[in-house]
C-alpha cells in the first residue's frame, strides 16, 4: 500500500457521505492549516515586488486595470506572497468548453461568476449544473462523474471530496501545481489536502462563524460601538440587555440564540484549540471535557433559566432555523444569533422584510485576549477536474479562476472564499449590489471585518474516527439535556462513554 498523506491515515475508514452543504462539520484538515492562517504583516519590499510581478501578469492575461491595481491589497493580504500572477493563463482568448457541478444555482450567485469568467475568457462556455449536497445527490454526483458528465466538480464536505480522492474521481494535479509554483498555503491557508502525496482539488469555500445582532435592539439596550473582541460573559450580558418581556413577564423578544443545530455548543472548543470539537488529542472523544460540558451548561443556563436565548428545544420541536428566529417572517424573536450564512437570508428582503439594520460581531471567546480560531473562514469546499474531462485545458483555466477569483461569489450563497486575496468590499457590492443599498440592511463596516475574513486565523479538523456514530451520539444526548431530562455533566459523560466505544471499534 502506498504511503497516505496525514489527512488520508486519519480519515480512512470514517466518512460521512451525507453531509448538506450549510450544516454539518466543515472538514478540514490539520494544525498545520491552523498555524499557516495568521496574518502575516506585509514585508514592503517583497509585496511591492509581488505587486510589480502580479500586476505584469495579468496585464500580459488582458486582466483589467482594477485586478492589476488590486494586487497591492492581494499581496498585503497574503503576508507579501504572490498569489495573483498564476492564475490566468497566457492566452485568455482560448476557446473550449466546459461543464461545471456545483450545489448552488445560477441565482444563488453562479450566473454572475460565470458572466464574470467570460469578460477574461470570452471563448470558454460555462454549463452549469446543480445538484443536491445530500447523500442521494452525492450518489448521483459520482454516478455522473463516472460516466463522463462532468469537467469540472465543486465537492462540498471533507468527507465526500476524499472519497472521490480515494476512487480516482478526480485527475491528479500535482505537476501543474508544482509546474506553476502555485502554493496552496499562501493562497488558502493549508496544503495538507492530499492524498497518497497527491494535490487533486484546490480549496475553494468556507463557512465562518459571527453574531449577527439587530442593530434596534442593541442600541435600545444602550450600546453604541459593535465589539471587535468579546468574551461569551460579554455578549450574555448583552443577551439579557436585549431581551425584552411584556407586562406579565413572557419573553417576546430573546436577547440571543445560538445556531439551530443541536452540536453547536462544542465549538468553543473549536475556538479555543483550533481544531477538532468532537476529539481530544489523544483521540478519545472530548464530549467529557470541561470547555464542553462547560459550553452546554453555560448555552441550557441562558436558555432554560435566564430565559435570555431562545430554546434549543424549541428550535428542534418546531424546525426552525436562526434565519428565521432571527429576521423573521412577520416578527423577529431573537436579537441575535449565533450563525455561518444569515447573510443569504437578509438579502431576501420579499420573504423577510426587516425594518432594523443588522450588524456583526465575531464568535465571542472563553477568555478575553485569547486567539480566536473561530474567527476565519475554515475550508468547506474544494472544487478538481473530473477524470475523463474531454478539455483540461479549458477546465484547468476554469478551475484556477474559480478557486481565487469566482469563490467570491459562494457568498452570495451563504458561504465564503477561503482565497487569501479575496477584497471584503467586493464581497458586500455581491450582495447588496452598492454600499448605499447595503447600509439599507447591514452595518457595512462590521460586515467588512467580520464576515468571510479568510486572513483570521481558522480552526481546522484532524480526526473523522466514527464520525457518524460519535456525531448522532452528541446529538442524543444534547437534547436530553436541553429538553431538561438530563442534567449536562451526566449526559456529556454518558455521551462520551458511547463515542468512545465507537471510536475503538472502529480503530480496531
């Protein structure tokens, strides 16, 4: 057998092949991804040679004036790194054709990064197509690939993308990566995405973690300033300012929320460690730990004794997510929400006509000063060329442009670029179309700091053993807890006994 890269030994054997594109655990990979994510201050020399050489590349690409003048921020953004001149080829007016899968429709931004492909390779035809980011549309996926369907494939989860690594779906690009000098870590962070030492996918979507908070609510509890840092005894405090009861004492609007998934309160271990909220380092299941058990006390305090966030149980008993809790269809109930991609939802005005501007503070931490790993984009997405592609050359051009350039547009989607070079200002005129409609709807500058800053640092994940059983475990007995039938130190024990059984039969 050959020798498997890190991530290929700690995934093999324990994938979960259903994983929905807006849910779920943002697959990773190691700390190494961790390590790689500060953002490094821009030497002058070395950026403004990046520049120079960036600049002259795509000039010789027929890249327009605004890309050449951008790259000065691009290369600030990377720490002084060129991560501009490779991407256009030579001849931007190749001719080709090539079919692209994603799960996104051309509404939810795929239109416009195509239209957008098009103005540098006018002669290169986009088809797109969507499919569902479940198990059944996985399936199908794969079934596609392999009879010749598709050029061009956007796999979402860690979990499916390497088991396409794993049955030869994708072509290796490790020459061309090696050929061009393109560097994986000064473009996305990590260059730990292999497997059997291969390069097949290049990173391309995320999906970060912010508050976003009803600007009315938080200036009517006395605030002014959104916090740039803030511990989760901070934003509690803010919750119970926010909340608001009538005159017999019910609660009609909740100060916060977290996120609608049951596992949510495990990733304050996320933040803290900056990797792997389901695993200790030794392996074992972290269920147990005290950042844990102390975030599921901390999360059932807020919501079942303080009344001051809105009920997990009752997300889960009614199926409600924080979009809806949040902005609401007729009546907010929450003043803030813990969520990766309520930004798709506020721009839906005609199903959620909201009459407050919302602003954004980042995932708070356990103590204050200490590095948030909470804070980036971690990967989500990668997208590769499919073996059997009738035109590499044209989907290689594709590809490229799609990973740095186009993953801006996922935001529209709800999801995030993990490309280094990606400008925040681009990001809010995606969605909002200018500055002066989105000031309609957000706090542009807290937007523009917050969400999709893939230069923060970004947890990372190492350890998939028994995924599924360990995951559907925690959820169990999470909602023991939060339906009020267990108390959390006993369930998040018994919860671990049982993962960590699955853990070493799965090992075995």
């Amino acid at each position: 057998m050959k020798k498997r890269s890190l991530l290929a030994a700690l995934l093999a054997g324990s994938m979960v092949f259903g994983m929905t594109a807006c849910g779920g655990s943002a697959g990773t990979a190691t700390t190494k991804a961790a390590a790689t994510t500060k953002a490094a201050s821009a030497a002058t020399t070395a950026a403004a040679a990046a520049t120079t050489k960036a600049a002259g590349s795509s000039a010789a690409a027929g890249t327009t004036a605004k890309a050449a003048g951008d790259a000065t921020t691009k290369a600030a953004a990377s720490g002084g790194k060129d991560i501009t001149s490779w991407i256009k080829e030579k001849d931007t007016n190749m001719s080709g054709a090539v079919r692209f899968w994603i799960p996104f429709k051309g509404t939810d931004g795929m239109d416009a990064m195509i239209a957008d492909f098009n103005k540098t390779y006018p002669n290169i035809k986009i088809t797109l197509s969507t499919y569902n980011n479940n198990a059944d549309g996985n399936l199908s996926v794969n079934t596609s690939a392999m009879s010749g369907q598709i050029d061009v494939l956007a796999s979402f989860g860690l979990s499916n993308t390497y088991k396409r690594w794993q049955n030869d779906i994708f072509v290796d690009i490790t020459d061309r990566v090696a050929k061009e000098n393109i560097s994986l870590v000064d473009n996305w962070g990590t260059d730990v995405y292999k497997y059997n030492g291969k390069t097949y996918t290049l990173p391309c979507g995320g999906l970060c973690n912010y508050i976003a908070i009803n600007m009315n609510s938080w200036k009517k509890a006395g605030y002014t300033d959104l916090p740039k840092e803030w511990t989760w005894d901070e934003y509690l405090e803010a919750s119970k300012k926010m909340t608001e009861k009538d005159a017999s004492g019910a609660v009609t609007m909740f100060g916060g929320s977290d996120y609608h998934s049951v596992d949510r309160f495990t990733y304050p271990k996320y933040q803290v460690s900056g990797k792997d909220n389901y695993y200790n380092d030794d392996g074992t299941c972290s269920f147990d730990s005290d950042i844990v058990v102390n975030a599921l006390k901390r999360e059932v305090k807020a919501e079942l004794e303080d009344k001051i966030w809105f009920p997990k149980a009752t997300y889960r008993s009614d199926n409600l997510q924080g979009q809806m809790t949040f902005l609401g269809t007729s009546k907010p109930t929450v003043a803030s929400v813990v969520t990766p991609n309520v930004i798709r939802f506020i721009r839906d005005t005609k199903n959620y006509p909201v009459d407050f501007v919302t602003g954004f503070a980042p995932y708070p931490v356990e103590k204050k000063g200490q590095k948030n790993y909470m804070s980036g984009v971690p990967v989500y997405s990668h997208v590769g060329i499919v073996k059997g592609c009738a035109d590499e050359k044209a989907a290689w051009a594709f590809m490229k442009w799609y990973a740095t350039y186009g993953s801006k547009y996922l935001i529209i989607a709800g999801h995030q670029s993990t490309w280094k070079g990606t400008d925040s200002g681009d990001l809010v005129k995606l969605v909002f179309n200018t500055e002066d409609n989105a000031k309609k709807l957000i706090d542009v500058e807290s937007f523009k700091r917050v969400v999709g800053a893939a230069t923060n640092p970004a947890y990372v994940e190492t350890n998939l053993t028994a995924y599924s059983d360990v995951g559907s475990t925690l959820n169990e007995y999470a909602m023991y807890v939060f339906n009020g039938q267990m108390q959390p130190e006993e369930a998040m024990k018994q919860a671990a006994q049982i993962a960590n059984d699955a853990i070493k039969k799965e090992k075995k």
